[in-house]
C-alpha cells in the first residue's frame, strides 16, 4: 500500500473513533508528536512530585498526611502509566530519563514555582490538578490507545487531588483570619501560573490544528481555560476570596468570565529555565537518579545471576 | 540508544494482568520495569494497585509476548512462516484480546488457552477457535513464562488498599459543601 493510502485509511480509522493502537502503522509525525507529549507529560508528573513531597513531613495532622503521601504515590504512578505509554512508540525509557535529566526535555513550568506555605498544597491541588483533569479528561478521548487509557486512570485518581485540595480551601476560607490569609496568600502566587498550564493562546499554538485532525487534541487551549475559570471564579468568590486579577469580569452576554492579559513573558522566562525553582528541581531528579543508581545495578546483577543459576 | 544504555539501566519491561475478583478474567492493565519477575509483581502492585480491587496479578517479561494488531494481520496476509523444531514440544499459551473500542483503562482480557509448539501457531490456532470477528488486538503469552501472585499474597499485598479510603473522591464532600456555601453567601 502507498504511504498516501495508509494515511487516508488512519485518517479515517481516527474519524470513525477506532484507537490506533501499538504495531499499526502511523505517520511519522503522530508518533514525534505523541512521544513529545507523551514524555514531557510523564516528567511533569515526575517533577511534580516535588513541590508537594516537601511538605509530607511538616502536614498539620496525621490525616492530612496521609492524604498527601498517597497524593504524591499517586503522581509517581501516573508518571509510570505515561511512560509505559510512550515506549510503545519506540522509546526506551532510558532514553527519556536522560532527556530529562540533560535539561533536553519539558515539563509543565508551573512545577517550578516554590511551595511556600501548607496552603500551597490546598491551591495545588484544587487548581494545579483542576487544571490538569480539564486537559487529561480531553486527553482520554485522544486517538493512540496507550496514551487514552493511561489517562483515564489517571483522571480517576486526579478526582481525588483535586477534592482533597478544594476540601482544605473551604476549610481554610473558613477558618481562622491565619487560615484565610494562608489560603488567600496561596491563590495569589498560584492563580496565573495555573492558568499558563493550559498553554499558549489558540492564536500563537501552531500544534494544535493538526493535533486535532489527528485526534491528539480534542478541544483548544483557549476553549479549557475559559472552561476552567468559568468553572472556578464563582466558587472562590462564594468562598470569599479575591481573584487576584483586577481586570477579571463576568460578561453576560457569554456568560464568560473574561480574564486579564496573561503573562507570557514571565512563561516563556520559566520555560527557558529562569524560574524560581528550575535549578532546585532538576538538582533534586539528578540527586535522586544517581543515589539511586547503585540499587538499580546491584538488583539487575542479582537477578542476571538468578537467571544464570549462578546464586547461592 | 547504545550510549544511554551503557550508562544507566531503567530494567526490562515487564506487562501486568490484574484479576480484580475470583472468576474474573485477567486484563492488561499497562507495565513497570523491574529486574525479575518477583520484583515485577511488587512493582506492578504499587503502580496499579494503590487502590482496590485486585485478587491475583500476573507478570511476564514483555520479551515473551507475541503482539498483532487487526491492521497488521490483514497487512501481513499470511503470519511469517518460523522455523519449528521437529522435536519442539506443544506448550500452553494464554490468548489476549481486545474487542472493544469504548474508552478504557485496560487494554487486551484473557479469553482461554491453546497448547501449541509456537506462539504462531497458538495465535493460528486462536483465530480459528475463538470469536475473531471483532479482535482489534491479539496476544499470545506461554504460560511458562507468565509469574502469578499466590493466594497467600492477597492479604499483604491486596487488602490494604481497600482500608484506604482517604484515596477515594467519594470520601470528600466538596460537592455539597460548596453547595451549602452557595445557599446561604448573599451574592
């Protein structure tokens, strides 16, 4: 079959809803496009791990953290589900983790903001992993089977971020005038950084149309944000806390909250690793992989031997 | 790829069959790297089992796995031919498939068995006795090769996930508790 055949039938496999699926064939341009998603997905969840992991020691209580250690597990598997999903592209994850660790690969900037109080952990987890769900619950619809189931695993599980956050900011907003500050200190730092997650304006995205033919994507950036604040504004509100954006407004006539100029300057500047916490993170991922590593050789060596019938 | 393999080893791969309830079919529920077999379970427990339910898991190295696709079945036309042994002895192969288009965590369900002398000839012999009317995927795994938790790990290795239900979203009531704040804000 010519090269042009295949990709009208995976064109049209795709729009009948069918899942391409390991071992079909694909454009060359699908698979770099999903092993770059794919894996700068897998880093987020790895590097996210971080900014809340520091606070597993300091939780208020012990329910609190046990909420938080399974949170933090959780993100370690996600991170495992996506990187499974992106060695059936042919990818080792050799080959990913060193991207990683090189400084070559992505992942989501927001991780590089610091976590400076214990109510950054309620705001993460409400908007962060808010954020996140809009674009994942997109992403399980998406057209490669590997990347669709692993998120929708994930989703089920983000539900549980997600609640566990928004459970402490009402309790917070509810709280003592200490807690209301703390949580109101939170959603300053981390409002616009949140709404960066979803990426660039659809005027500047030049991924997105094929991403959608190619049924990647599903909606656009720009559509997910506007759901999302919609969505959030009017709870934080009832909750009696500010939005930190002066030129945020309802417009009836869409029934949008319309937000002011996002930052994307201060985006790209944390993209390209001037962000407060870049250096800090990826010292803690290298730290971690080469402590690690001894482990990794010595259990390899053991089973080798086990398998050569060399063990004692 | 040589270069990165020579200075660090993430361990093979490994594909992990989780059977949530006795009776249940095994399905594939995605893969973890780990030196061994045993290491595999353990690491497939804490990467798909942090949450109920699961009764017993299988591991196999994915080397032993002879994948297909529906489009790369009816693009071959014929299975390539392999070399069989004259002595090679009939073994027990478990067949895998998916059936189903629907949005899913999990991937290809076991469906029953076939004893064969090549993974091959067990997926020949699949088409032929099982529905092959709607397989999108097709896996042939031997038995041999296949690691299966025993009865006496559910306990330790299953049971506590279902006390832990702090990771359940169901455990908070965000939903009407913002509903209750609504009510009585004056907007």
């Amino acid at each position: 079959m010519s090269e042009a055949a295949q990709l009208q039938q995976f064109e049209e496999r795709i729009a009948c809803g069918e899942k391409i699926e390991p071992g079909d064939w694909m454009p060359e341009k699908y698979r770099q496009q999903l092993i770059r998603m794919i894996s700068q997905h897998a880093h987020s969840e790895i590097v996210g791990m971080l900014p809340e992991g520091a606070w597993i020691t300091r939780a208020p209580n012990l329910r609190r953290k046990m909420v938080l250690l399974a949170k933090v597990q959780d993100e370690a598997g996600h991170g495992q589900y996506l990187y499974h999903a992106a060695e059936t592209l042919g990818i080792s994850r050799e080959e990913m983790i060193d991207a990683l660790l090189e400084g070559k690969a992505k992942y989501a900037s927001v991780f590089n903001y610091p976590t400076l109080n214990w109510a950054d952990n309620a705001i993460i987890g409400w908007l962060v992993d808010g954020a996140a769900i809009k674009n994942q619950t997109m992403l399980a619809r998406c057209s490669y089977g590997p990347y669709s189931r692993a998120m929708v695993r994930i989703c089920a599980e983000e539900s549980f971020h997600m609640k566990q956050g928004k459970e402490m900011v009402i309790q917070y907003a509810q709280g003592t005038p200490m807690q209301r500050q703390m949580v109101q200190d939170a959603l300053n730092r981390w409002w616009w950084p949140t709404l960066m997650m979803f990426g660039l304006p659809d005027s500047e995205s030049y991924n997105s149309p094929q991403l959608i033919r190619w049924g990647i994507k599903t909606r656009t950036n720009d559509e997910l944000r506007q759901e999302f604040v919609n969505e959030l504004v009017p709870e934080l509100l009832a909750l009696g806390l500010t939005v930190p954006d002066p030129e945020l407004c309802f417009d009836e006539e869409s029934g949008n909250w319309i937000y002011g100029p996002i930052d994307w300057d201060e985006f790209w500047q944390v993209v390209k690793g001037n962000g407060p916490c870049n250096e800090e993170r990826m010292t803690a991922r290298r730290q971690a992989h080469e402590d690690g590593r001894w482990v990794r050789e010595a259990m390899l060596a053991y089973a080798e031997k086990q398998e050569a019938g060399l063990a004692v | 790829m040589s270069d990165s393999s020579t200075r660090d080893t993430q361990w093979p791969r490994f594909e992990l069959f989780q059977q949530e309830r006795p009776g249940k079919p095994h399905v594939n529920v995605g893969s973890v790297h780990a030196p061994d077999g045993e290491m595999a379970l353990l690491n497939g427990r804490d990467v798909f089992v942090r949450r109920p339910e699961c009764h017993n898991l299988w591991a196999v190295s994915a080397r032993h796995i002879l994948a297909k696709t529906a489009a790369e079945l009816a693009a071959e036309e014929a299975l390539p031919d392999e070399l069989v042994p004259d002595e090679a002895a009939p073994q027990l192969y478990r067949i895998f498939q998916k059936t189903s288009q629907r949005r899913s965590m999990n991937y290809v369900t076991h469906v029953g068995d076939v004893e064969a002398r090549t993974a091959v000839e067990a997926l020949e012999l699949a088409q032929e006795r099982f529905d092959a009317a709607n397989v999108f995927v097709w896996w042939i795994v031997p038995v041999a090769a296949i690691l299966v938790s025993s009865e006496g790990d559910v306990e330790s290795m299953f049971q506590p996930a279902q006390g832990k239900t702090y990771r359940q979203p169901q455990e908070y009531r965000t939903f009407t508790q913002m509903q209750e704040i609504k009510r009585t804000t004056p907007s």
